[in-house]
C-alpha cells in the first residue's frame, strides 16, 4: 500500500505553509508571473512552464514598458516607505531597503533599471528625489518632502523668521542712533571744571556768604553818630528783608517753570519716539487677512442674497485664513463667506473688543472712544504684556466686536 497523505494539521503540512508564506530567496522569484518558489529546482520548472513562456512572449513584445512599469513601481514604493517611516530623517539606503522587501509582494530590483542598490540611490540624488551622501558605513539618503502644503508651510516660517530678524535689527539699528544722538546732544553742553583760584592782590580779603536769604549782615553803630548817620537810606535800601524774599520768591517761582518746560519737553519727546516705535512696528506687523474665530462681522455682500445683507453673524471657524465659517446671531444659519465680503463691527463705548490686526494683534481691550472724523477709534488693551495701556488712532478695520 502507498504512504497515507499528510493531514492538514499534520507537522509536515504546518511547516509547508510557513515556508510558502514567508520571503524566500530573491533569485528564485518571477516578477512577470509574480510567482515564489522555493529553490533551485522548482524555479528552473517554473520556468520551463506553459504559463511562464505566455508570460515572456508578452515581455518580448514590448519589454521597455514593463521595465518602465517596474522601475516606477519600485521606486513609488521605496520613497513611499522612506517617506512614512523616516520622514526627514537621515538615514542608511540598506535599512529601507531591508524593511520595504519585507513585503512579499513588493516589486524586485533584479526586474527594474538598476542592478544594484547603490546605483538606484545615486540616481535618486542625480534626480533630486532624496540627499545622497557617501561615508564610510555605505551610503545615506534623506527624503526632500515635496509636497506643496509642506513646502508653502516652510515657506511661511522662513518668511516669519526673517520678518522677526529684520524688526529686531532695525530696532536695535534705531537704539543705537538714539544712543548716539544722545551722547552728540550732552557733548555740546556746557561742561564745568574745577579752576584754581586766583586773586588780584594779596592784600584783597576772601568773604564767605553763608546766609540762604541773602540778607547782608548789619553793621555795628557806632556812639560817634555823624558818620553812621550819613548813610540812612542807602542801607534801608539793601537790607530790606521783605525785598530779599521776594526776590528768592520770584527766583524760584522761575526755575519751577522752567524745570516743568523740560519734563514736557522731555515727555512730549519720549512719547513721538513711542508713537515712531508704534507706527514702525504696525507698519511690518499689518497683515491681509484678519478672522479670528469669537468676533462679530457683518455681511455687506448681495451674492448671498437680501436675507443675509448686512447682517451681523458670529466667526465660528476659519479655513486657509481667508474663510470664515459663520453662524447668523438672528436666525443661526451657517455660511462660509470669504474675507472681502465681510467688515469688522464696532460695539458702544465701554464694550470689549478684539485687536484683529497692527501691532496689538490677538488682545482684548475696551473701546474708550470714537473718532468718527478720522474712521480711528481709542482703547485700552486689557490683556497681554502691554494691559492698562491706552491706544490712540486705531482704525476701524483693526479691532473687532467680541461675541457674548
């Protein structure tokens, strides 16, 4: 009798399983049938096979296509791996190329353009998918992230980084011209030394005045009378104390002006070097969007319809910074209207706003006054690192009513 076939659950058949399940030697692999076999001799029957010849007249036809076909998707597949697993990362071309040939199913290189590892990287560098770099371990490679998002996202933090590079030098630019304006201005006062003392005659007496009034001291009378008397009016004159205090009065009274003048002078200065900060700053903080989610807008377009013209509607979300996602305060219908068909709402004095664009951009403050002139309002910022502060001229479009 012949031997009994193995059962399904038998070792033998467990184990042919798992053989034919994993990954098997490269050499013994048919990518145009995409068949695995599992040494020497079955690949030589394989392709010897019926199946396997159909196969080779199809490649013979037009064998540039499929190497083509085969190029690219093992390309696809080895920058995609690259991609999700590493990402930016530098990293050794061999340890890709170990996990992506983990799939059983993955196109071979023995059936691509290349022959070797080494060749597919330095095309890949030649062509500019990847960084290429040679070192003693072997060969490196890092993914260029091309896609458009990525690329407009680094973009706009380059962009941030060299706007913040450029406000920081010219602000210290501008300290530095202060500081030396500042040193010219005390170089041409007035500047007191110490002088020796020099006299006219030796015989010539020093006098120290020492009275804070400037009262002179009186002279002693004398009993022999006709010479004190000669001079009644003259010393009545000098040593009138109430023409001495009045004189110190006035004295005073002027340089107490004058010290006033110089604190204005020097305020009123101090506050154009602020205002020239602030409209310097405004002037590179000003952007051309400004939604922010939380605030009251208003709809001053016709397209939607007269239902929702010039009706105020809360910004729920915001898309690509140009969209807002609305909700109408009245009847709670949901828009998605762009930037230009909005304008921002000014409340009533004393209400809180939002500063949505200049150099406050993002605090709260409360609305202190109005400048219908001049389309500019007044507030106090209530929030960040410069809260308490009073702001003049801020334009309409800069600030925002906040929802309740």
């Amino acid at each position: 009798m012949g031997k009994e076939k193995a059962g399904f659950l038998s070792p033998k058949s467990i184990s042919n399983r798992i053989k034919a399940k994993g990954l098997q030697k490269l050499r013994w692999y048919c990518q145009m049938c995409q068949k695995q076999c599992r040494d020497e001799n079955g690949f030589k029957c394989h392709t010897t096979s019926e199946s396997h010849q159909r196969q080779l007249l199809l490649f013979a036809e037009s064998p540039d296509k499929f190497l083509d076909y085969f190029s690219q998707e093992f390309l696809n597949g080895y920058l995609e791996l690259l991609r999700r697993r590493f990402g930016d990362k530098r990293v050794h071309c061999n340890i890709v190329y170990n996990e992506y040939i983990q799939d059983r199913d993955h196109t071979h290189m023995n059936s691509t353009q290349w022959l070797t590892l080494t060749d597919f990287v330095k095309w890949m560098g030649r062509e500019g998918y990847c960084k290429v770099d040679h070192t003693e371990k072997g060969w490196y490679i890092q993914y260029i992230n091309r896609d458009p998002e990525t690329i407009a996202r680094q973009q706009e933090l380059e962009k941030k980084k060299k706007m913040d590079m450029d406000d920081e030098e010219r602000q210290a630019k501008y300290i530095q011209e202060q500081v030396v304006r500042g040193m010219q201005g005390g170089s041409e006062q007035v500047s007191h030394e110490a002088t020796e003392l020099q006299r006219q005659s030796e015989e010539e007496k020093i006098v120290l005045k020492m009275g804070l009034s400037g009262k002179k001291p009186a002279k002693p009378a004398s009993s022999s009378g006709p010479s004190a008397e000669s001079k009644p009016s003259s010393s009545k004159a000098a040593d009138n104390p109430l023409q001495a205090l009045s004189a110190g009065a006035r004295k005073k009274d002027v340089q107490a002006v004058m010290s006033k003048k110089d604190g204005a002078k020097k305020r009123s200065a101090l506050d154009e070097i602020m205002e020239e900060e602030e409209k310097k700053k405004a002037k590179f903080t000003r952007k051309d969007h400004w939604l922010t989610p939380g605030i009251i807008v208003k709809v001053v377009t016709k397209k939607l319809g007269d239902k929702y013209y010039k009706k105020k509607a809360e910004v729920i979300a915001v898309k690509d910074l140009y969209t807002a996602v609305l909700m109408l305060v009245d009847s709670g219908d949901k828009l998605k209207v762009d930037q230009t068909h909005l304008e921002t709402v000014i409340p009533a004095v004393g209400r809180a706003v939002k500063v949505v664009n200049g150099t406050h951009t993002g605090c709260r403050a409360v609305l202190e006054g109005l400048d219908e002139k001049n389309f500019c309002v007044t507030i106090r910022i209530d929030s960040g690192v410069s809260k308490g502060r009073v702001v003049e001229g801020v334009k309409y479009e800069d600030i925002c009513k906040i929802a309740s």
